[in-house]
C-alpha cells in the first residue's frame, strides 16, 4: 500500500461506514491523479466501492443482507462537493420532518444553488431543485431547512401554527443565522424571520 493509498484509506475509516465520498475530498494529501491513482487501487481492493461517476461509499454491511445502498442524505452531500454548489433537503422534507406537514414526500427531492437536474446514484433517483430561497453558507441545515419550508408553503400558507412550529425547532445559533441574513431574502421571508423570532421569544 503507497503513502497516499495509506492516508485515504485512513481517512475514510475514520469517516466511518456509509461515508460517500469524491476525489475532491483528498485533495488536499495530493494531487488529483495520485489520488485517483489510490482510489482505483483501494477500488480494485475492495476497501471502496463505486457507486457513480467520481463518487464512492465506504459501504454499510450487513449481516444477512451484505452491502446495503448508501444513505441519500450522504450521496447529496458528496453531489454538493462534486458540484461546488451548496445543497440541502428541499422544502417538502423539510416540512415533513419538522413536523409542519404530515405528507411524506414520494421521491428524494433537495433544494440547490446550481440548476436543477435529476440523478441515479446507486438506484436511488435523486431530484436537485433550484432553490427559491437563500441557502446560507454560515448557517445550520435546520436554519437552511426553514427557509426551505417557507418557500415550499408560500407566503399565504406561513400561518401562527406554521411559526410556533418553526421556532420551537430552532436554537439560538441558528435563529442568529436567519436574522443576519435577512437582506438575503424575500420581504415577507425576511418579516417571517421577525416573527419567527417574536415567537420564540414568547
């Protein structure tokens, strides 16, 4: 095993079993092509599997099942890396996860800063949306998420339910977040954020 093999390996044990992975995440031990390099040799071994085009999982294994398909949530982040766009769960997950909606998405949706495309990374169909609120780069995904459900909602659908719900799921960090990125957005997500605020105040 080579120096750079030794490293990478290393890291992604680290990382732990289902980490989701891309040569850009080791870029900084060299350089593109003796990290490719690795990567082929880890692949061939074994250590690694691939599940895309430059994208690769330390994969789950199960007892009875063997290998099990990487999380979506991991392979999105690695998409996001691949990419250089930012990107998080979209407003319909969102929603359904913080408890605003009770309807569960059919399909793996998430929100972007690039275009929007569709992707098939190991047989899971992945939806990236151009997203129609800000996505804050010094913010948590829960801050993130609730500029997505609000998106997803529209403004006529933002009620006082829909508001205590938001500010019960926020912290104070991320709360900061929203109220520093107010110029950011929209006027009446900025004047939800106030209310948002108010309400967690309450």
């Amino acid at each position: 095993m080579t120096a750079m093999t030794d490293k990478i390996i290393k890291r992604v044990r680290g990382k732990g079993r289902g980490w989701v992975f891309t040569p850009k995440d080791f870029l900084d031990l060299g350089t593109r092509a003796s990290v490719d390099m690795a990567l082929t040799r880890l692949l061939n071994s074994g250590s690694i599997r691939r599940i895309g085009r430059g994208l690769y999982d330390y994969p789950m294994v199960h007892d009875k099942l063997g290998l099990l398909s990487p999380d979506a949530d991991m392979i999105v982040q690695a998409l996001a890396i691949q990419s250089g766009y930012k990107v998080v769960e979209s407003g319909a997950m969102a929603a359904n996860r913080l408890g605003i909606s009770t309807q569960v998405p059919a399909k793996l949706s998430y929100a972007t800063s690039g275009a929007s495309r569709s992707k098939k990374v190991a047989g899971q169909a992945i939806t990236l949306k151009r997203s129609r609120a800000p996505i804050l780069d010094d913010a948590s995904l829960q801050a993130n998420a609730v500029l997505q459900v609000l998106a997803h909602l529209g403004k006529a659908n933002v009620d006082d339910r829909a508001i205590q719900i938001l500010a019960s799921r926020l912290n104070g960090p991320d709360l900061w977040a929203l109220k520093t990125a107010r110029s950011q957005m929209t006027g009446w997500m900025s004047d939800t954020v106030s209310k948002i605020e108010l309400a967690k105040q309450g």
